[in-house]
C-alpha cells in the first residue's frame, strides 16, 4: 500500500495548530528559517528533520500517520486545520489508521514480550 502524503504540508499544519512561528521551529531544529523554508516546499522530508520537528512542537511520529490519509490522493487543508486527502475512493478514515497503528504496536509488542520470556528462560537455566 502506497500513500501520498506531503510531509510538508501538514508540517506547516502543526506549525500552524501550535501557533508558534516558523522561525523559532527553525531554531529549535536547527535549520535558519530560509532552509527550513525549503523543506517544508518539499512534499519528501528526511525522517531526521521529521524526528526534530516531533520533537520541538511534542509529538508524536505517528501524528503524520494517524491523519485521513488515502492511496494515491493529494492533501489539502480544510479550513478547520484539519488535513483532507482526496483522490481514491480507497480513503481510510483516521479511526481506521489510528487502529491499524495500534494493531503493529500490539504485534511488536507481543514479539518483545516473547523474547522476554525466553531471556527468562535462558537466565534461570544459568542459575
């Protein structure tokens, strides 16, 4: 499954939500204002910059995937600050998405307690 999402755009949307200014998340980041400038032009955007910009406003990473995202559809900003992706009659609504995260998280979490339990396993056969 392949999404079209622009990164970009909805960065400008939490920027915006947040009410802070493009130059101090530029600061807070790293980047002069005119860099990040370009960035945010960029529908791409390098999960490093990603991970600062989640940083400095206190997100999460999954708030760029927990979105009303569709399969091949372009976003476009309602006037409610809310992100809409049109484009496929595929669209997923963000319960949709949100469960589906949650659904990963409970399998990788599953594998994680698996693998506790047989360092357990290992560590009582040492003692």
């Amino acid at each position: 499954m392949v999404y079209d999402i622009d990164f970009g755009l909805l960065i400008k949307e939490l920027i915006k939500k947040h009410n802070v200014s493009l130059e101090d998340v530029s600061s807070r980041i790293g980047y002069t204002q005119q860099g990040f400038g370009k960035i945010l032009k960029k529908k791409d955007v390098n999960t490093e910059v990603l991970k600062k910009v989640c940083d400095a406003l206190d997100v999460e990473m999954d708030y760029f995937l927990s979105k009303n995202i569709s399969q091949k559809g372009k976003a476009n900003i309602a006037g409610d600050g809310n992100v809409q992706y049109k484009g496929s009659n595929n669209a997923m609504n963000s319960d949709t998405n949100k469960l589906h995260i949650l659904e990963n998280e409970n399998q990788h979490l599953k594998k994680q307690i698996q693998l506790l339990e047989q360092m357990v396993e290992v560590l009582r056969g040492k003692t």
